[in-house]
C-alpha cells in the first residue's frame, strides 16, 4: 500500500484536565493519551521531547510511517457502524399497548393501529435488500404482542429467507410481557427470538412509571414474568438471557443502589441507566419527570460505584453506558450503539418499519406529531429511500465535527436529530445546551479519571469490554 | 485597535482586533459558551468585533473573560491544525472509509425475493 504521509504530523486534538497533572489528549480519529502539564506544554508548544514523541506515536496522536496503518485499523474498529449496511430495522406492528406508562415515548394513548401481514412482509422484504452480512430485526410497539399474528408472521418468513441470504440475523421482541404466555415462549424460543423488557427499579419506582390501562402497578407481573422466562431458559438448557432496560425519571434520583440491587438480584449481567425523554405522553407530565444534567449525572456516577463494589465482590454487572464509552476508549471497538455513533445511526444503521408502511430514520422520528423524519415507504426501492435528501440531510446534522468540535469526547459520542429537533426546534444542534450530550461528556470525563486512577475500578471497567452485549 | 474586555452593567463586553483574531473563530469560541452567556456580536469586521456577552446566572465576569480569550486561541489553535492537515486527514479517512464494497444478490437470493413478492402480491388479492 502506497504511504500516504511524507513526515509526522500531529493530528487535530483536543485536551481536557482529569485530575491533578493528568490530562487526556485526544486525537480527530479517536485516539488518546495521558500527559502531565509539562508534557501537554510541549505538544502545545510543538516543542517535543523524544520521549513525549513516542508516547504520541504510540497513542496514534502523531501519525508517522510507522503508526499510520493502525491508526486507519483503529478508527475502522472504532467506528465499524460506518461499514455496515442498515443493521437495526424495527418494526412497530401496533401503537395500541396493555399499559399507560407516564413517560411512554411511542404516545399509545392515542393508538388505534395495527401493522397488516402484506406491510410487514413487503417491510421485510425491505430488511433483507438494504441490510449487510449482520441484520437485527426488532418488534416495537405499543405492545407488540398485541399483534401477534403478525409477528409471528415476520418471524417465520425471516427465518426462511435468511435460508438463502445467511445473514447473521438477530430477532428480538420489546415487550411489556404482559401478554406473553407459554405458547408465545415456545414459539420465540424456537425460533431463537431474544426477549427485552422493561424494569425502571423497585416496586415503587417501577410502579409509579409502569401502570396498566386500569391504573394499577405492573412490578409483580414484570417481575414474575421476567423470572419465569429465566427459569424456562434454564430448565431447557437455552443459553440465552432477558435483557431489561431502565428508564430514568425523576422518581429514580434518590435510589441507585436499589435499582442496581433490583438488577443484580434477578441475575442480569447490564443495567441500562436511560435518561427519561421528552417524547410522547412524556410530554403531558413532562415538569414531575424530568432533571438536570447534572443531576442525573450524579445519580449515574453513585450507580456506577455501587456497580464497581458489587463487581470486586464478585457479582457479576455493568452499566451499559459505561460499557458503550469503555469499548471504544479502552478496546476501541464499536458497541453499534445507535445514538453514540457518529454522525448518528438514524436513516443509516437503523430504520423503523411504521405499522402504516412508512419508513422513519429512528424509532424517535415516529414518536413526534408530525413525520417529519419519515424518509419514504415499504413500497419504495431500498437505496431510493436510504439516499433520500431528507435522510441524509438528517443524520448528516449531526456530525459531531460540526457541532461539538470544542469537545475532546466528540469522537466517541454522538447527537440524535429527533432530540435536537424536540428540544431545540430545528435539526442544527446547539450541542453546549444538549442535555444528553453534556451528560455524556461527564461520564466520559468521570471514565477517564476511573482509568487514571489505575486501580481496581479500572481493571474491571477493562473487563467490562471483553464481555459482548448482543 | 487593542483587544481587551471591559464589563459594564453585570455585562461582559469584548473588543477583538479582526486582523488578528478570525471572525469564524470567534463565533466557534462563542457558540461552547451558549450555555452559560447570551451572545450579542456588533462592530465592524474589518476594524472592531464587539461582543456584548451577558450572562444567563451570576458569573464572575473578568474570569470569564480572560477564559474566552484562552478558548479562543485554543480554537483557533485547532481549526489552524485541522486546515493545515486537511489533506493528510481526508486522506486518511478516505482511506479507512472507502475500503469495503457492498455485493449484490445471487441467484438462489433473487428467487427467493421473487418468492416473497408472489405472497405479498397474492395478499393483495385477498
């Protein structure tokens, strides 16, 4: 391979203090490294010691002959969603649902609407043309065993087409499980459909966020349901587990370690601290829900403690969030986390298949009053949808070079249109009042101090990476 | 001119020599402190920059100040790297971007396509 470069040159990079005399330096292809101030004065100052030299060849700050094709491999790794076709395709087959969460973001008290069986198979037709070598297919609602005929459906075509297409493909249901019987197990089992959940922590917390259309409280039953699904894996010798996921309102703040302890108990190797959005029937009671930045950072950093503690006794979790930044700083791989790539999975890593047909860059896009972020429909050719100027235009906002070039996180994180959109009123972001964006600069500076610190936290955090989350 | 910063009124004003700060610079370095300041840009590009910055909370506005000041050669630091390397960088990328090529269907995957498109059309008739 021809060498590109004739001398080194230092590549963009951005610094930030961590803690006493250690900065991070980061590099524009995602790379980084701790200096003290002296050394951080002779980058600044282009005035480098051979020692310092070589730790920024090294890190793949300053790129040379000798560093430059790791340098290309690293960013590839890192940021492996730029490589793949659409990989993320949900299909929301109802936006009619068993609860009335406060915080719903799909707004299933106005649903009415089911997917037909000719949307979703010409839906899946979509998936197997746009997607590459890996394809997940995701059932999304409201509730989405509420048209189970459907699914089904889906699931058995999808299974027989990847026969001739042998993609690695992944099915996997988000469900309330309410609904969920022994028929309905058996049948996603044998098919191998993976089964994801909701659980925002303790009976109080989960009661006052989950309730059912009657209003009562829907703890026991996710609960008893969850267990039951693990107990039915484990009596079958199925290595498979339930994921649960957590929505962060206002309710939680004061109670980390219950929420934790909550997770940890049922034997779930993540907990997914989510911050509540504004989106939906959150809107209604938007005022009792919501926090600052600041304080949810506050409650995520006491989680991650706690996490860190239960982890050196043995007991086997992580923070998913934690885990999406520390694959990326610490193994420098790609969680293919839609909403922390960059620019932003929507309209090009993940699509959402609307009940009516429609096709949405996000599964956020649907959830506004108007569709704005719809780029076209099931009846239209892959690619003309894909290259759709309205989708393209979208996820191009949100290239962190343009908005968030102060940040030396940016290579790391990403923003989401639909947010920007919903909050801001316009898809060009004003990233410094971005709440989920400053929320995450915080926990990647909170990391970087973990790092520094090179104890027992930071060995585990590097543990974390090796483990693999779908 | 002479850059410098003056604060009036619980106000912030700063005077920018042009010929040696950039406009667009100036705006990146305002546009991260959004959060803290609201922005108000006067003056002449070609003479004086003004920008009135007044504060969203009580700020200690001379420290503030002279933090603009760092930001701003800070920035204009890196936008100086990233034009100066603009070759090798798109170079680079272009490099790690470009390198994988999508395949098209095969045989047995456009009949089964077909196949499908036979069920969604007899759907249709029902």
């Amino acid at each position: 391979m021809q060498q590109l470069i004739q001398k080194p040159i230092v590549l963009p990079y951005r610094y930030d203090l961590i803690s006493n005399n250690i900065y991070v330096v980061t590099s524009s292809f995602g790379n980084w490294v701790f200096f003290n101030k002296e050394e951080l004065d002779e980058l600044k100052s282009n005035a480098l010691s051979k020692a310092t030299e070589k730790k920024l060849i090294d890190a793949g700050i300053l790129l040379t002959t000798s560093n430059e094709k790791d340098i290309i491999e690293d960013y590839q790794s890192m940021n492996r969603n730029l490589f793949l076709r659409p990989s993320l395709h949900m299909f929301n087959v109802t936006n009619m649902c068993t609860y009335r969460c406060n915080y719903c973001h799909a707004g299933v008290s106005q649903g009415k609407d089911m997917m037909d069986e000719k949307t979703a198979l010409k839906a899946l037709r979509f998936v197997f043309l746009s997607s590459g070598p890996y394809a997940t297919i995701e059932f999304q609602g409201g509730e989405c065993l509420l048209n189970w005929k459907v699914v089904k459906l889906v699931i058995e075509k999808s299974r027989e087409l990847n026969k001739t297409f042998g993609k690695t493909l992944n099915i996997c249901i988000v469900s309330n499980l309410s609904l969920l019987d022994q028929e309905k197990l058996d049948f996603l089992t044998k098919y191998d459909v993976s089964i994801c959940t909701s659980l925002d922590g303790t009976e109080a917390i989960h009661d006052s966020n989950r309730k059912t259309t009657a209003g009562k409280g829907t703890y026991e039953t996710t609960i008893g349901k969850i267990k039951w699904i693990q107990d039915y894996y484990k009596k079958n010798g199925i290595n498979k587990r339930v994921d649960v996921l957590a929505t962060i309102t206002k309710a939680a703040l004061d109670n980390p370690k219950g929420i934790v302890d909550m997770y940890a108990g049922l034997g779930l190797k993540y907990v997914h601290l989510r911050p509540v959005q504004n989106l939906g029937d959150a809107l209604r009671g938007w005022s009792s829900l919501a926090f600052s930045a600041g304080q949810f950072f506050n409650f995520w950093k006491e989680a991650m403690e706690y996490i860190f503690e239960l982890n050196a006794k043995g007991i086997d979790i992580m923070e998913r969030g934690a885990y999406n930044i520390a694959c990326r700083i610490l193994a420098k791989s790609d969680p293919l986390y839609v909403e922390n790539m960059n620019p932003v999975g929507m309209g090009r890593a993940a699509l959402l298949h609307n009940f009516d047909g429609l096709i949405y860059s996000s599964d956020e896009g649907r959830m506004l009053p108007e569709p704005i972020f719809a780029i076209g429909t099931v009846d239209q050719d892959p690619y003309q949808v894909l290259s759709n100027p309205d989708n393209v235009n979208g996820w191009a906002a949100s290239l962190m070079d343009l908005s968030a070039y102060y940040s030396p996180y940016s290579h790391w994180g990403g923003i989401h249109p639909v947010h920007i959109y919903q909050n801001q009123g316009t898809v060009i972001p004003k990233t410094p009042l971005y709440d989920p964006f400053v929320i995450f600069e915080k926990q990647c500076r909170h990391l970087f101090e973990v790092i520094a610190k090179k104890g027992k936290e930071a060995e585990l955090l590097k543990k974390w990476t090796k483990e693999a989350i779908r | 001119m002479q850059s410098r910063f003056e604060i009036e009124n619980d106000e912030l004003l700063l005077y920018l020599n042009p010929r040696v700060y950039n406009l667009e610079r100036i705006y990146a370095t305002a546009y991260i402190f959004i959060d803290r300041f609201y922005f108000i840009f006067d003056g002449d590009p070609n003479t004086e920059i003004l920008i009135r910055a007044i504060p969203k909370k009580k700020t200690d506005l001379g420290a503030f100040a002279k933090l603009f000041f760092e930001e701003l050669l800070s920035i204009s630091n890196y936008f100086l790297m990233l034009e100066k390397n603009k070759d090798i960088v798109t170079a680079v990328l272009k490099r790690a971007l470009f390198s994988i090529t999508p395949t098209p269907l095969n045989q047995e995957q456009e009949e089964s396509i077909k196949k499908l498109d036979k069920e969604i059309e007899e759907l249709g008739k029902i």
